[in-house]
C-alpha cells in the first residue's frame, strides 16, 4: 500500500481559524490501510505525526515540521435496529451536522441537540462535544481506534473513553489513538431534552408547543446562527475558552459583587460559571487587536477576521485569562487544541 505524500501545503483550508501555517508533510488517508501505510512513512522518515480532521477547534501557532495526516474515512451504516433503538456506525471523515441531518431523516433521534456544530465524527469525542442541555457521551455506545501504540484496532466503549464535560481519554492521552468511527445508540422514540431556558423559550415564540425532534435542530439551528459566527464566513473554533467550575464559597462571593452573574449549581457542590457572561463583563465584547478578535455577540468566541496569526489569537487570549484573573480571581482554559512551536506555553 503506497500513499500520496505531499510536500509544503498550506494548512489555511482545512481549519476553521484560517490561519496560514505550512506542513512539511501532508496526506489524505480514506482507509486504515492507508493510515497504516502514511505512519510507517512517517516513521521511516523519522517525522512527527498530526493527525487532523475537519480542523474545527485547532489553533495553529507554527508550521508544522511533521507529517499531517487528513483522515477522510467515509461512510453510514445501521448495524440493526429494533422498535426503540438503532445501531449505527460512523467513519470518522464524515462531517458532523450532516451526520445529524441524515440521523433524523431516518426518523432517529437523540442528536437534535447537537445540530450545527462544526467538525467531522472523529474529532467530536476527542472534546466529547456538548451543547443545550446534550453530550455526545448520552448517545455514544463505542469507537473504534487505532492504538499506534500497540499498532492494534481497538474498540472502546463509552465508559472507557472517560467522557467528561469537554474532555475524554482522547484529550488526555493526545495522538496515541486515532478515532476510526463510532457506533451511536439512537432512540426511535424522542425524548427531547428543552431544559436549555433559550431553546424553550425560542420554540415558544414560535408557537411550537409539541416539538419533533426536527423542530428541535430547526431551533437549535437559528440560535447558534444568532450568536455563533459561520466559521466559513468568520473564522473561528467556536467557544475558545471552557466554562470555569468554582467553589460554592467562591461563587457566593462573585455573586455580593456581581448579582447578576451567571451560573449553574453542579451535582458535586461546585458551581460552574459563564465564561461568556465574565469576558463580557470585562468590557472585551466585540474588542479587536489588529484581525485577532472577541466575537461581538458572544463573547466566548475568538474569531480571526483575516489574516491573524495563531499566535496573536493566543495573545489575546492570553490578555482575557489575565483580565478575568485579576477582576474575579477565576482562571479560564482554552478550549481547542494548541500545535506548533509555543503549545507548550499556551
Ligand atoms: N453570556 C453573556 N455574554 C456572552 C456570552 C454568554 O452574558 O458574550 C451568558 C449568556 O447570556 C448565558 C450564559 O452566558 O446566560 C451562557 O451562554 P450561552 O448559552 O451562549 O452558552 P455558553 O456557556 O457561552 C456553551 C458551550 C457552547 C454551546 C452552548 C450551548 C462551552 C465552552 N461552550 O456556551 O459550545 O453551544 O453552551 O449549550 O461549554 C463550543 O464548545 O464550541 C460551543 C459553542
């Protein structure tokens, strides 16, 4: 099995920050074979490896002395299905909201929810990819990898993948295992989950009283559309930074200063915070430092509006930690993975 590799190729198309970086190396693979064939060339050449998917939550800091590797699995396939639910297995190259789209036309739900977010099947455990009241962990049943260190495919279920809120097995033990695709248990009857107060709320001003798990994504669809800029139209890696989780003590103690600071009680005793709400308040809404920006209807989103470089995106962001340090004594994580030369100080 031999594969086509590339040399010197602009990585601005396939992320969706746009930053222009170089890899040294770059090949599509559409099989494991081939996958197996670009790692042994890479491990012949002694070059690094990155793996990359639809490169929706990556920033970029360098060019990449390495071989990239753009994984462009195919393909949907019911396993089986009975009366409540169906099985199936999605390779990792397949784009998400496609994937979602297509679930609900068979008349499968589960995924409404999580309509619209940018990215291919294979990065959405690596964060376990969540939004309005759903993780893909609620749905997911296993995935298949490959271990590069064993050099052996593997299934892992859902418990062994460590879901966690915008965290896996994955994030933890970056570049050993490379997501092949993932088996979903999907409910043929809807249970709809609307706690989220904007989606109710938008549904009910559009007079929906009985939702369909269509209705649902339409929803979902117009409120991410409202604040969350079109990544091919603005670039950007949606939330840049996680909402942080405080003490109860700490957040009583924002709330004497703040009373309308946003949060939610968790089932620990903690309290996590709007990440969004804290940026805002700190007057960095809409703030723009040469192309790198704060998005200016939500605030949790960095955007490039055109030629910023990842590491003036990682400036600014570095700016917004300190800030909202120093104002609520609250530290922020970045949210998307950081490669190139200064990850290490990200
Ligand atoms: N808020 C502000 N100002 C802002 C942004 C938010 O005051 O600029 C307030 C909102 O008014 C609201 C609260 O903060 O009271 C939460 O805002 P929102 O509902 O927009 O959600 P979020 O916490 O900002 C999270 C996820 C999103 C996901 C939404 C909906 C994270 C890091 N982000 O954002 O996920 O779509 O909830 O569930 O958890 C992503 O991960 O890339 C992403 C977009």
């Amino acid at each position: 099995m031999s594969v086509l590799i590339e040399k010197d190729v602009s990585l601005k198309p396939y992320n969706t920050l746009a930053v222009e970086v170089a890899a040294r190396f770059f090949v599509k693979v559409q099989s494991l074979a081939q996958l197996k064939a670009a790692l042994a060339w890479a491990q012949q050449h002694k070059v690094e490896v990155f793996l990359l998917g639809g490169g929706s939550n990556l920033v970029l800091t360098a060019d990449l002395d390495m071989l990239v590797i753009h994984l462009q699995l195919r393909g949907i396939e019911v396993l089986d299905e009975d009366a409540e639910y169906a099985r199936v297995e999605v390779q990792a190259g397949e784009n998400w909201h496609a994937f979602v789209q297509w679930s609900l036309a068979q008349g499968y739900s589960g995924l409404e929810n999580l309509s619209l977010i940018p990215g291919h099947i294979g990065a959405a455990p690596v964060q376990n990819i969540g939004a309005y009241g759903v993780e893909l962990k609620d749905h997911l049943e296993s995935v298949l990898v490959y271990d590069r260190r064993t050099e052996q495919t593997q299934r892992l279920s859902a418990e062994q993948c460590q879901f966690a809120y915008r965290d896996s097995l994955f994030k933890r033990e970056s570049g050993r295992r490379v997501i092949l695709s993932v088996i979903f248990k999907l409910p043929k009857q809807a249970h709809l989950q609307l706690d989220y107060g904007q989606l109710r709320s938008y549904l009910a001003e559009q007079q929906i009283v009985q939702p369909t798990p269509q209705d649902v994504s339409r929803a979902v669809c117009a409120i991410r559309a409202e604040k969350l800029p079109d990544p091919t139209l603005l670039a950007n890696t949606g939330s840049f930074f996680k909402n942080p989780v405080v003490s109860a003590e700490h957040a009583q103690q924002l709330q004497q200063t703040y009373p309308h600071l946003v949060s939610f009680a968790q089932s620990d005793g903690q309290v996590k915070l709007a990440a969004g709400w804290l940026i805002e308040q700190a007057g960095w809404k809409g703030v723009r430092h040469g192309d790198a920006g704060v998005h200016a209807k939500q605030a949790l989103v960095l955007v490039n509006h055109g030629s910023a470089t990842g590491k003036q995106i990682l400036e600014l962001a570095a700016q917004i930690q300190a800030d909202i340090r120093q104002r609520f004594a609250v530290e922020l994580d970045i949210e998307p993975n950081v490669i190139g030369a200064i990850a290490a100080q990200a």
